[in-house]
C-alpha cells in the first residue's frame, strides 16, 4: 500500500488526510496467475492498482486473443472504457502472473471525486495517460515496421514487463506474427 | 458565449463566480473555411470550443489525407494528444466552414485546474470522452462493413456534421473509398 501512496503523493499531491480517505475504501485482491477478472460483456465495477503481478487486456477477434495492453507493479489497470462508460466490456482482464490489486469500485472514484479536486485531477491524469497510450499505440501499428515495433516496445515499456510477458504476447499485442517477431528478436541480439 | 456557458453548467455544475472566472480567459477568434490553426510538428497552445462553425482534424499517411475528427457548434476541439502532453502534434487541425471559437490555452486550463474542482472534472470528462470516442472508432474500424460504418457514422455524429462534411472527407474519417460510400449511399437510399 506504501506504493501506492508514494506514486499518488507524486502525482497529485495527495496529502495525509485525504490518503487515509482513500486507503479505507481500498480492497485488497489476490487472483493466481491466468484468472480472468473482467469478462467480455460485463461491466467493469473497478479499476486495479498493481501491487504485485502481471496484467493484460484482450479482445477476441475471430476467435483469436488480441492484447491491448499490459500493466505490472506500481501501475493501474481495468477494461478503462468499460470502467468510465459503465458500459458492457468488449475486452477482458486477465492475470498473466499471480497478482495482489487494489480494486476501487466506480462507485467509490464517484463519491472520492466529490472529496476533494485531487481525485478529480487523478480521474483526468489516468484518463488523459490512457488516452495518450492509446493515439500513441494506433499511430505506431500504422507506421512502424515489425522491427521499429519491438524496438519500440522493449525502450516504452517496463523492464518487467519487457522480461515476462511470453514472446507469444508480446506479438499480439505488436500485431505481428509470432514468428516475425522471433526473426526480430534473432536480428536484433546479432547486429 | 452562452451555449458555452450553458454546456459548462450541465456538464460540470458551474457556478455563476466560476463561469466570470472562465469568461474573462476566453479569447474569441475567428477563422475563413480551410484555415490551419494546428499544423503537423507544432504543439497544440489551446483547446477550442467552437460557437460557430465545423473543423476537422487529419494527419498525412504517403501524403494522403486522414481524417480522425470532425466537431461543429457547441462542441471542444483541438490536437487533443498535443495538447494535454504539450508535445509537438501529428496531426493538423482545419477549419472546414468559416467558424467563430473560444480558445483556452493550456496555460490557462493549468490554472484552472488549480482554482476549482469543476475545471478539473471539466478535463477528466474531456479526457474520458475522448478515449471512448477513440477506442470506439479502432474498434469499428476493426468490425464493421463500409455500410455498418456509414450507418453508424450518421447515427452517432451531429446532423450538421452529417448534412455538410464533404463526402470524400467523411469517407476518409471512416477508412472507405469514396467510390465505396457513393456505391453505400445509393444502396441505403434505394432499400
């Protein structure tokens, strides 16, 4: 939980009164490792804060998994557009490693952004780095070649997760095939 | 001014001291049709709510144009990425009728944020509607048929936006040829 204030005294000035608001209506999880927590369909009641684990979301098309993104330790995730919408997911959320959250429910981010302006401007920051993430990402599947992708993915993202999401994984979410991405990663440790 | 000001009290419970405070930020301007207010490499100063008028956001692929926005009266509009990351922007930002804006510079939205909660829900909802509106239109682009797409296009956006987007521009916005959207305009007005 000491992360978690640290990162939030960092990035929106939390002070201690207001952290012990948020930290009582905080829920600790634990989910073993490929345990899905958000169901394409359902609605996503909250939003996680990694304490330890790995995260992915995916949506299927034709039948394939389709990662959208990834989150470890010290990071926040959900199905975000199912979260702020409170409208059915079309993603799921799944556990890559065994992962200890912090879940806060919509209901909760409703009442917290009444508190005080500071979780108003943590809804806007999570919101905007989401949004960010997103342009971001469509541009580069656009523009990058296979090579510039991966290079790309292993300089932006964490270590940890650069080291431990399967290759298989990462390639999905890149877009490219699995096989590709071999010949990348063989290219890459050559030159 | 009004429909502004009106906006702000629905969507964000203005009062009556907040909104002076807001009003004496707002700076009018007022652009011919097919003027560039963002281009390509520049950050994004100012976010734009438009009194009057309809613009368009593109960015250039083998220089070509590709729409990724319209917004018309009473709506916000700017290089959003650009503007909330300050960073040089990707995409261009035109006027397609004359229009009359209200622009807030990002300087400004800076301290606002720090005068009253409303201004940073204000942000977090911009924030939030953006991402919706971006992962919504990935996800189309993804699944549905160039009729589908139409379809949607002139269900979801605003009339004016509908009647007087050029069609090649809306083609471009929704990834079809514009002999395609021809040949689906025609099959809708037939059945």
């Amino acid at each position: 939980m000491d992360e978690l204030k640290k990162i939030l005294k960092d990035l929106i000035q939390l002070t201690e009164p207001e952290w012990n608001i948020l930290k009582d209506k905080l829920i600790r999880k634990e989910f073993k490792a490929k345990s899905i927590i958000i169901r394409e369909g359902k609605i996503a009641d909250c939003i996680y804060f990694i304490d330890k684990g790995l995260l992915r979301t995916y949506f299927l098309q034709d039948g394939k998994e389709v990662n959208t993104y990834f989150a470890c330790d010290g990071q926040f995730i959900s199905s975000y557009s199912s979260f702020i919408s409170q409208t059915p997911s079309h993603e799921y959320l799944e556990t890559i490693e065994n992962s200890s959250v912090y879940s806060i429910s919509f209901a909760t981010m409703t009442e917290l952004y009444k508190i005080s302006s500071k979780f108003e401007k943590l809804g806007r920051i999570l919101a905007e780095k989401n949004y960010l993430c997103v342009i971001d990402r469509t541009r580069k599947m656009q523009i990058l070649t296979a090579e510039q992708k991966y290079l790309d993915f292993i300089d932006g993202y964490d270590k940890k997760i650069v080291q431990r999401v399967p290759q298989h994984q990462i390639a999905s979410y890149l877009g490219i095939a699995p096989e590709s991405l071999s010949r990348v990663r063989r290219h890459i440790s050559i030159s």
